[in-house]
C-alpha cells in the first residue's frame, strides 16, 4: 500500500493563473492526478489563494451556481461552486462584499469557442481572514513566484515542457512581482 | 507470525550452532503441532526446538545460555529488519483506525525515541493505553514503507510495568497555512476504558459506551512546499480556537449538533498563517505550542524587493 500524499497547495498569483493554460496528466489512467503547469514553472493541482472577494453572481440556469472575482495586486481570479461545494458556495453568497477571503482549491481550465482558455478556481473551502493574512499570502506568493523564475534554467522535463510551450519571458514575471511587493508598501 | 517466520527463526537459530535444518522440516512439524494438534504457536516452537536440540545433540544450556536473553534494545537502534528484541516503551498514541488482522496500532517510545507499533489480532495478547510503560518482549522488528515498525504477536509479551518514562523526540517547528481541518475534529467522544475515539457512539474495542467528551483538531499546515498534519489535543485546541469544553459542549447541545463545533474551529482557523512546534510521531506532529502568525516580516519584504529588480 503506498502512503496517500495529499497534494501541496501552490501559491500563484492571479496574472499568472489567468495566463496559464497547460494541463497535462501525470500518469496513464483516468485516475492519474490533472495539474496545470504555469508560465513559471508551477506543477498546480491545489492552490492556496487569499485576496479579497469583490463579487458574488448566480449564473446557475436551474440549480444555484455562483461565480465569485477574488483579487490580489495583481489579477483576479474566478471561483466557481456549485452544489457540489455546498460550503464554499455559502461563504460566496452570504459573506459582507468586499471581504479578505481565504480559499483552497483545485484548477480548472475550459477553452472557448475561439480558442482561448480560461482559468478557474474550484474551491473546497473558503474562509473569511483579516488584512494581515492577506499581505502575509502576497509576500508569501511573491517569494515562490521568484523562486520558480530563478528556476526556469534547470534542466527538468517540466520546466522544460513550460519554456517550450510559453516561453516564458522572466521580465514579465519580475515585474508583477515587483508590483505586488510594492504594493505592500504602499499599505504600510 | 506464522509456520515460516517461526521456522525461519529456528533455522537461524541453530544455524548459529553450525547445523543447518531444511526449512520445510521445521514448517511441517510446526504445521502439525498448530493446525492439527491445535497447540498454540509459541508451545509448537519451543516443542520443534527442543526435538531438534535432541536430533543434533545440542545441550539445552547451552543452546538456550547463548539465546534465551533476548536483547533488550533502545527504540532508535530499532533498525534491523526480522530482529527479535524486548522494549521498554510507553505508548505515546493509539490511532483510531485499524485494520481487522490488527488489535491496536500506535506509537510507542522511550529516552531515545519513537516508533511504531502493530499489535496483531491473532496474536491475543492484552490491550495496551496511552501514556502507561510497558515490558514488550520477544518481539519483531520491521519494515514497511522505508519505515520501521515492532510487531506484537503470538510469540510476544506484555507486561505493564510501574514507571513513567521520559520521552526523546527532537521537536520539530512547522509553519504554514491551515488548509484541512480533518473529520474527527472537534468535539468528540471518547471510550471511558480505553480513551480512543468512538465512531457512531461506539468504541471499536468495547462497542457501545458511554463516552467521555474531549476536544482536538487535527489540521494540515500547508506552506506552498509541503504539508504537515498537525494533532492538537484539548487544551491547544480551547486556547488556540477561544473556546471550552464547556461553551463547545453547550454549543452542540443548543444547536442538538456536535458538528457545529467542527463548523466553528474551520471558520475561525482556515486559511490563517500558524507556527507549530512538537515531536513528530509518524504521521502527526503531536503539537506543544501554536500560535497565529499575524504579521509578516518587513525585513524579508524588503529582500525581496531587492531581488525582484529586473536586472
Ligand atoms: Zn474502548
């Protein structure tokens, strides 16, 4: 019996989710964990998001299905929950707007009609935190995001899939990270 | 342990004095002893020893002399798989969840470490409690998952012994995200008799009791780069989650469920930062102190600052 590992929960930034769009599996079966690789290298089948929660709508057609924007200095991101997140869909309808919310949960991608891929967020718990915790997740962020740049050199297969499949260009990356730092210095 | 860990153990036993059985002699006669004869296993080794000692022509003084001590062994130099040894232990934890083939499944340590153990059903020996030191003898180091284990069986023993031991884990600290809080959080019961948590208001050892309310969390801290499980038994659980047995009690009771004390510690600890330190037994960091993070460091803001200038 192999020891269940429960997966690490990253910590990207809400630009770089928005401009990810690769997913591969790892592993043959249908049972294989989905991850999506990011412009930096990020390998994400769980994440660790906290930012602050600006909107709640309902575009479920029957059932309720709420679309929630959660936005850090960077971006935002769009959490989906259903009645299969029953728990998660109520702190999205019933917390005050805007609120510091914390949520774990796994990504998702779904491609247009066009072409373009949009990323998602489905989340298996959401909770209401306080400012402190928000800055603490933006540093803490920025902190992996500059080690996953500093990182795209290595010679590993998955990095090597992103830089082909991105290109990634480290500039771009440094600057949002620059611009979420200052950020917290501005709320000093 | 069945026919062939025992016959093997006898083959290398007396292999040591230079005499080499065939193992399927040893395994049949132990078949015949235990299956057909119903003898119990550890009377059917010392019963195919002994004919053997007397088909060799080997004194039983000397034989015995040179074997009977099983060494009594310190936990952290439990790391020879099949070695037969005595423990001198306390147990430090018995899990919740055990398979039918096993009695009682937890950790046990001493001065110089921790380990864990398997107390298997077949072997019938009696049941073991937290916090209480125990003579475990004749029992059987080994592997599992890169990790060493004792195993309790049939030839084993276990005496209680009257002595509070000191245990030797270095403490680990662990930061992170409360990402989990993990089902059996809580206000839970427990058995009266053997304190391990009951499941449907039973205990898996004594059935339906009465139990005894207490209160823990069981939390996964998560910091972008590994997940640590986290065990905080009561007292962490009321400081850290500002609330009592009591006022959880009285929170269960108006709402006629206990699971809203559950619903309570997830909205007032999810997602937040925390800071841990305790000995890591197995799985668990048995937690001594916690406490929020709550700030972050203007000095590390600073530094990476720094190094996110575009060069
Ligand atoms: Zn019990």
């Amino acid at each position: 019996m192999a020891a269940f590992v429960r997966e690490v929960a990253k910590r990207v930034f809400a630009q770089e989710f928005k401009e990810s769009n690769l997913m591969f599996k790892d592993g043959e079966d249908q049972y294989s964990p989905q991850y999506l690789l990011t412009p930096t290298g990020a390998k994400v089948n769980r994440l660790f998001i906290v930012g602050t929660l600006t909107e709640t709508e309902d575009i479920g057609t029957e059932a309720e299905f709420l679309r929630g924007r959660v936005s850090d200095p960077t971006g935002s991101f769009l959490i989906y929950a259903g009645q299969y997140q029953p728990e998660a869909a109520q702190v999205l309808s019933e917390c005050e707007k805007p609120a510091f919310v914390a949520i774990v949960g796994k990504p998702n991608t779904y491609t247009t009609d066009e072409g373009d891929v949009i990323t998602s967020v489905r989340p298996e718990s959401i909770s209401v935190v306080d400012g402190d915790t928000r800055d603490m997740w933006v540093l803490e962020a920025a902190k992996h995001t500059l080690n996953r740049i500093n990182s795209l050199d290595k010679d590993e297969p998955n990095i090597k899939k992103v830089v082909e499949h991105y290109n990634t260009d480290k500039k771009h990356y440094y600057e949002m990270v620059q611009q979420a730092l200052q950020s917290l210095k501005e709320t000093d | 342990m069945d026919e062939k860990e025992a016959a093997k153990e006898i083959k290398d036993r007396f292999s040591d004095f230079g005499v080499d059985i065939p193992q399927e002699d040893i395994e049949e006669r132990l078949e015949k002893l235990t299956s057909k004869f119903k003898v119990p296993m550890s009377e059917a080794r010392r019963s195919v020893t002994n004919y053997f000692l007397k088909e060799y022509n080997i004194s039983r003084g000397e034989f015995y002399g040179s074997q009977t001590e099983t060494p009594l062994v310190n936990v952290k130099d439990l790391v020879e798989d099949g070695k037969w040894v005595n423990v001198k232990a306390k147990v430090l934890q018995l899990w919740d969840n055990t398979h039918e083939s096993i009695s009682q499944v937890g950790i046990v340590g001493d001065s110089t470490g921790t380990i864990k153990f398997v107390k298997w059903a077949n072997a019938n020996l009696p049941d073991v409690e937290e916090n209480k030191t125990y003579y475990f003898r004749n029992v059987v180091v080994g592997e599992w998952n890169e990790k060493f284990q004792i195993n309790l069986n049939k030839t084993s023993s276990i005496e209680e012994i009257d002595e509070d031991i000191e245990i030797g884990t270095s403490s680990v600290t662990a930061s992170g995200a409360m990402v989990d809080i993990q089902s059996g959080s809580g206000l839970i019961k427990r058995c009266p008799e053997c304190n391990r948590p009951l499941s449907k208001g039973a205990c898996p050892e004594h059935g339906k009791v009465e139990g005894v309310y207490d209160l823990r969390i069981k939390a996964v801290l998560d910091d972008g780069e590994s997940v640590h499980e986290a065990l905080l038994n009561r007292e962490l659980t009321e400081y850290i989650g500002e609330i009592t047995l009591e006022s959880a009690k009285s929170m269960a009771s108006e709402a006629l469920d206990p699971s809203v004390v559950l619903d309570y510690l997830k909205e007032k600890l999810m997602g937040k930062y925390y800071t841990i330190t305790g000995p890591k037994l197995d799985r668990y960091i048995l937690v001594e102190t916690i406490e929020q993070q709550s700030r972050f460091d203007e000095n590390e803001l600073d530094e990476l600052i720094a190094s996110a200038e575009v060069v």
